[in-house]
C-alpha cells in the first residue's frame, strides 16, 4: 500500500502549496472547509491503512491514524487562522480514529475497495475545494486548465485506472503453518483462512505477563492430531475442542486438521480475558 500513500502525500503536498499560494484570498469559510475535508479524508486512509497493518492492536493504529489526519490538518491550517487549524486538527483526529475501527473490523479482503473509494473522495474533495477558492479569481493559463469541465473527469479517470493496476496482497492465500502470538489482551493475528482437509501446524507463543490459552469450540469439526504437550484443561474441556495452553514466554506447538467448511471462533478461557478482547476468527474454506 505504499504507493497508496505516495499519491495521498504527493497530492497533499501539492494541495497544501496551492493554499500558501492564496492564502491572502481565502476567507474563514473556505479555510475551515479546506482543512476539515482534507485532513479528515487523511484520517480516514491513514487509519484504515495503519488498523490493517496492526489488526489486533486497535491502539497503535489509532494512534498512527490520528496522528495523520492531525498533523495534516495543522500543516494546512497554518497560513490561514487559528480556527482553520482547530477544525482541520480535529477533523483529522477524528477521521484517523474512524479509520483505524474500520481497518480493524473489516476483513482483509474488503480493505482495497474501501481503500478505493476514500482515496476517490479525497482526489474529489481536493478538486471541489481549489475550484472553490479560485472561482473568483484572475483566470490564467493554469487555472483554466484545471476550470476546465473534462479536467475533474479526466483526474479521478487517471486514478482509478492507476489505482486498479496496484498490486495489492491476495487475500485467498492459506495457512499451512500459523504462528499465533498472545499478548495482554489481544491475539496476532487474530483472523486467518485454512483450507479444509489440510494439516496445519499451529504455533501458540505467549509474550503476555500472564497465562494465556486457545480454545476452538468446533463439535469436532477441527481435530488435533498432534501436540507437543499435554493440554491444560480448566476443569476438563468437551468432546470435540480444541484448547491449547502456555504460560508467560511459553510456547507450545499443535497440528489441526479442518473436517468442515466455515467460521470458528477463538479465544482465551481465563476468566475476564476474552471480554479485554482476546477472540479471533478462523475461516475454513473448500
């Protein structure tokens, strides 16, 4: 997705040097309407890119995402007025946190046409508001390019046809061998795809302060076939679960084998633990 970020950061760059430009012209109104939509759309990319790349950990990637959209929104408020950098501030906090749930709630495979439309609405928004602020102004050579009608039309043609031959990550790829890491309170990852019928060889790795398992309410859908220690049992486990265990900095090693199509749930057993957080999903396909 670094492209994705070199055309967000290029077309802000270029949409922030037009505001220096005029920023003598540009009234309060038209200030606000710049940073607010601009640094909002920022959030918005920026978080739901940093909450896939983080999926798991809703914190850094909120963090990240308004970190984009604020700064963003206080670079281009600052040749125009105190207020401008609030809204745009705020704007872009705003669209950073948005962003970031998102990129954390929706699945892998719906990140890129969601990814697509921001960055539309963000090539738009930068368009409507520099036609905005030049309405009024002395024509030149350059602004009647860009007045003109096929101009906008011709721009979001570019950057669809660009933005389509990107080469995103397959989604359909599946695991044969999964390391999953548990921390306080979180599994990474904490979603992955099998192929049913397969052998999968699970790493469970605790780097969290205190015991942590898995368990995969399946009904005997998904079976161990091996495991490198014996598991820890909470009083005792039904017939057909599968609970793997490991205290602070352990790590133990299993096989499991998907008999059936469809979506498990995980999560970790310890009381108090899979309500912070500590659940997962994981989708076996045909």
């Amino acid at each position: 997705m670094y492209q994705v970020l070199i055309y967000v950061s290029l077309a802000y760059a270029c949409f922030t040097w037009f505001i220096w430009r005029r920023k003598q012209g540009i009234d309060h109104m038209q200030g606000m309407m710049s940073t607010m939509s601009v640094s909002m759309m920022i959030g918005l990319i920026g978080g739901l890119i940093f909450g896939d790349v983080y999926k798991g950990d809703l914190y850094v990637s909120t963090m990240w995402g308004m970190l984009a959209g604020g700064l963003s929104g206080f670079l281009l408020g600052v040749p125009l007025s105190i207020l401008s950098i609030v809204e745009g501030i705020l704007s872009g906090v705003m669209g950073g946190m948005m962003g970031a749930m998102l990129g954390e709630m929706v699945p892998g495979e719906k990140v890129e046409p969601l990814l697509f439309v921001f960055v539309m609405l963000y090539t738009v928004c930068m368009l409507l508001v520099s036609k905005l602020i030049d309405f009024n102004k002395k024509e030149t050579k350059w602004s009647s390019f860009f007045h003109h009608p096929a101009t906008p039309a011709v721009l979001l043609l570019a950057v669809f046809f660009w933005f389509q031959s990107l080469p995103f990550p397959s989604p359909a790829l599946y695991a044969t061998e999964i390391t999953l890491t548990a921390v306080d309170f979180s599994y990474k990852p904490n979603q992955f795809t099998v192929k049913k019928d397969t052998e999968i060889k699970v790493v469970f790795q605790n780097d969290g302060n205190v015991e942590h398992d898995i368990k995969v309410a399946s009904h005997g859908k998904i079976v161990t076939i091996s495991e490198s220690s014996s598991e820890h049992q909470h009083g005792g486990m039904a017939e057909g679960v599968v609970h793997l265990h490991a205290k602070p900095g352990e790590s133990v090693e299993t096989v499991w084998k998907a008999l059936e199509e469809g979506n498990y749930e995980f999560y970790c057993t310890i009381p108090g633990h899979k309500e912070s957080g500590m659940i997962g999903s994981l989708q076996v396909t045909g």
